[in-house]
C-alpha cells in the first residue's frame, strides 16, 4: 500500500535549552525532541511609574508599573482600561474634535512620528519630549509604512489649554519580539521602556511535489519566502531547475521557526536539511558549521555546495534559448547566441554567480539593462534584459555569490521577460553550463562531526515523519 506524499507543514515544539554543541550522534538515537532555547533574553527596561496626579476627574488611566513589568500585558487590556475614561461633563463630548481615549494610527509612506503626534493634537513641545525619550530605545526615523502605533490621550485641564488633549503614553511594535513604549513620569515628562515577547523556537519540517516551480511548491505547503529563497540558492550550485526538475518530484525542508506565544510565525530561523528528490534520485544538503568557519551548507559526502559560480542565477522556470547557432526571434536570421536565456516573471530577483566587483552597469545595446560582475582575472559573467538593478551598486560595487543585482525584465532586444546569462573566459563567452564546478570538502575531525550530525538530522526527520525516510523504506 502506497504511504501518501504529506503536502502539510508539521511542527516540533522545542522547550529546553540545547547543550553547548551538538553530541555525537549515538546520544540521540531515542531521541524524542531536541533541545533548543525557549525564549530571547530580555532587553533591560526602564522602570516607569504610575501617571501623576494631575487633579482632574477625567485623566486617562495608562500602564501602571506592574504592568511593564509583566512580558504578557496585552494592548487590549489597556484599550479595554482607556476606554472606560471619558470627559467629566456630558456636555463636553460635543465640544471636543478629537475626544480622550485610545487611538491606533497606521504610519503611512512619508509620514514622520512628529506629523503624526502632532496631527493628534498634541502639542509640539510636548510631542517633541515624547519622541526624545522613545529614541534611547528605538530611532523613530526607522518607522516603516503600515507601522500601528497606539496613542493614549488625555483631557488637558486647567489654564488656556483646557479642553484640548495631551499625550498619557504610545506604544508600538520594534520588532516582533519587543514593544516600545513611553509614558509620562512623576514630573510630568516622558520615560520609555520595552517589552520583550518571548519567542519559542521550533524545528519545523514541510514538503511538498513540484507541479511548476520548487519556489511555488514552497509557497502551497507554507514554507515562508526567506527559507525557500535559502534552498533555492543552495541548491542553485548544482541543479539544472529547467532540465532536471519534472512534475511530480518532490522536496523536503527541516527548518527553525521562531514563534510567538500565541503560536504564531514571528520569523524564520536556519534552513537545516533539504532534499529534492528528482526523478526518483535524491539530492540532500545540510547546514554545518566548521571548527575553523562559517557555517555553510554541505552535500551527504561532505562537500560544500558553494563553488566559484552559481550554476543558475535565479529560481528558473525554464531555459528559452540555449547557448550555439539559432535563428534570431527579433532580427530574423541566423546568429550565435553566446549565452542561455533563462524565462522567468517579470521582476523575479536575480543573483550574482560569484563574488566579484561591478565591471559594467547600465544600458548596453540590445542587451538593454546589462551588468558585468569580474570574479578574477580570468572568470567574468553578464545579465542582460533587467527591469531594473538593485539599488546602491555601481562600477566598483563588491558584490557577494547570491546577492540579488537586479530584477528579470525585458528591455533591449526581448520579446518577453527574461534573463539572457554569460560566462565570460579571458572576455570570450562560453556556454554557461559546461562550467566545471568543484567546492571544498571536510575532512578530519569536521567530517566526523558531520556524519554525527547527519544521524541527528535524520533522527529529528524520522520523529517529524520524512517523506524522504518513507519513500526510502518502500523502494528497499
């Protein structure tokens, strides 16, 4: 009886802290669950305290110390509190254009905090006091459209002022593991203090079959964008996504996953292990970190994926125009094309092969938006038809294998979005998938650690219940 191929995304929730370095791997064939931290350690927080008295009846109440204090303290508590203030008169709700209470004001693109305090009706020195305390804890220039930041307001009395509002205390969301937030102190200014939302961080394993593209499949079993985005650049080194990836192959991930309390994504970790299992053959990576290195990504032998150039520069859909004679779509006769044409959607990030310097940026010819990355003397290569480039690079711009340099597009000579793709030697083109590519391989101690980890990978994946181990276990 066939076992079916699980599309679902499954998750291990890890709650005790991991030993200083991986053990061997004879230590963890019961294993149930591996250890790894609960939580981030806490940020240190200010010590604020409870809102002066400021004589009126209608004050606003906001958090109190023990509040802060607590990790947990919910906006809704806080909203429910506020709400429950209102003007000491009936009489006044109609006088007041915007009235005491909470509002949540979503930042939208060019507006700075001071616009939005002071669009409140807050006055400007005292959103001016506001806005200094907030930036020992967060710069405000880094507010990012779509940013909530929740104001709580109060019922000014006394003076000329009476009738208008002033600020009890803001909060917003630094990160989605720390809130911010200010209030006023004993003498009436500003002190601001963060919250720290713990995080659980969880192996997470997902898989999937390929119909169209691996990034696609990715997306329908859940896997989040930045975690694909790692394979597909891993796996970049060595597989040809146009000629050795077919419907029906499958994939699958083991990947950290760092939740909130509510059990919800907060963001993704380290990619672990991945397998493509392609026409019945099955390609494995996994994340290991050298005694001597940086952690990297390495095949079931040992050997770092990582060589001099990427084999693809981007997640291809398919190969339009291979590299030899053919007859020009645009100019209607026959030329040699001296590079692979790679169709992709419009606006599909592309990669640099290798690290390199920017030799050439800009329009050239019928290459349309065209970059030419030197890796050493001898080994260029060259991206033709961009929509557009990454921002920030120019002639000299140091550039790292796997960069995003610019966006699939069809200018030049195109008749649809794609990218055209060279492999320059001593600046002749050659065909781009006849390049050798070797990369580095463990030996020693390192490989020793690596097999042990590799028995720990798969212990964790037989819990999780692989595919990969399933599909094994049936052909045998």
């Amino acid at each position: 009886m066939a076992v079916p191929w699980p599309t679902e995304t499954q998750s291990i929730a890890q709650s005790t802290p991991p030993p200083p370095s991986r053990p061997p791997a004879a230590q963890f064939t019961d294993i149930v669950a591996l250890a790894r931290p609960a939580q981030l350690a806490a940020l240190p927080i200010a010590a604020p305290v409870d809102h002066p008295d400021d004589s009126s009846d209608t004050a606003a109440p906001v958090f109190s110390s023990d509040d802060l204090d607590d990790p947990l303290v919910e906006k809704a508590a806080l909203t429910a509190a506020l709400d429950t203030a209102g003007p000491a008169h009936p009489d006044d709700v109609a006088e007041q254009s915007d009235p005491p209470g909470v509002k949540i004001v979503e930042v939208q693109k060019g507006d700075t905090l001071l616009d939005i305090l002071l669009g409140s009706g807050i006055k400007s020195d005292e959103a001016a006091a506001a806005i200094d305390a907030l930036d020992s804890l967060f710069k405000p220039r880094d507010l990012k459209p779509g940013q909530a930041i929740t104001l709580a307001l109060d019922r000014q009395s006394g003076g000329e002022g009476d009738g208008g509002v002033q600020l009890a205390s803001l909060s917003l969301d630094s990160s989605v593991e720390r809130n911010v937030v200010v209030k006023r102190d004993d003498n009436g200014g500003f002190v601001a203090a963060a919250i720290v939302h713990p995080l659980q961080l969880q192996d997470t394993l997902a898989s999937g079959v390929i119909d169209s593209s691996l990034f696609e499949a990715g997306q329908d079993a859940a896997v989040p964008v930045e975690v694909m985005s790692q394979v597909i650049k891993a796996f970049s080194y060595d597989v040809d996504f146009q000629r050795e990836v077919q419907p029906g192959d499958r994939f699958e991930i083991l990947y950290e996953r760092y939740e909130d309390e509510h059990g919800r994504l907060a963001r993704p970790g380290n990619v672990l292990y991945a397998a493509l299992i392609l026409s019945g053959t099955t390609k494995e990576i996994y994340r290991y970190e050298p005694q001597d290195g940086v952690a990297d990504f390495f095949n079931a032998q040992g050997e770092s994926i990582r060589k001099d150039l990427l084999r693809t520069p981007l997640d291809v859909i398919r190969i339009s125009s291979s590299f030899g004679m053919r007859r020009d779509p645009i100019l209607g006769y026959s030329r040699m094309h001296r590079g692979v044409d790679f169709a992709a959607s419009m606006g599909t990030p592309i990669f640099a092969a290798g690290n390199g310097i920017i030799a050439r940026i800009g329009p050239v010819n019928g290459y349309g938006n065209y970059i030419q990355i030197k890796h050493n003397p001898q080994y260029a290569t060259a991206y033709g038809h961009m929509s557009r480039f990454a921002s920030g690079l120019r002639i000299g711009s140091k550039v790292r294998q796997g960069d995003v340099i610019g966006y699939v597009g069809m200018t030049g000579r195109a008749t649809g979005p794609h990218l055209h793709y060279e492999v320059l030697v001593n600046g002749s083109q050659i065909n781009p998938m006849s390049v050798k590519l070797t990369g580095h391989k463990l030996d020693g101690k390192d490989l020793r650690l690596f097999e042990a980890m590799k028995v720990e990978m798969k212990t964790i994946r037989r819990h999780l219940g692989s595919p990969v181990l399933v599909a094994r276990q049936q052909e045998r």
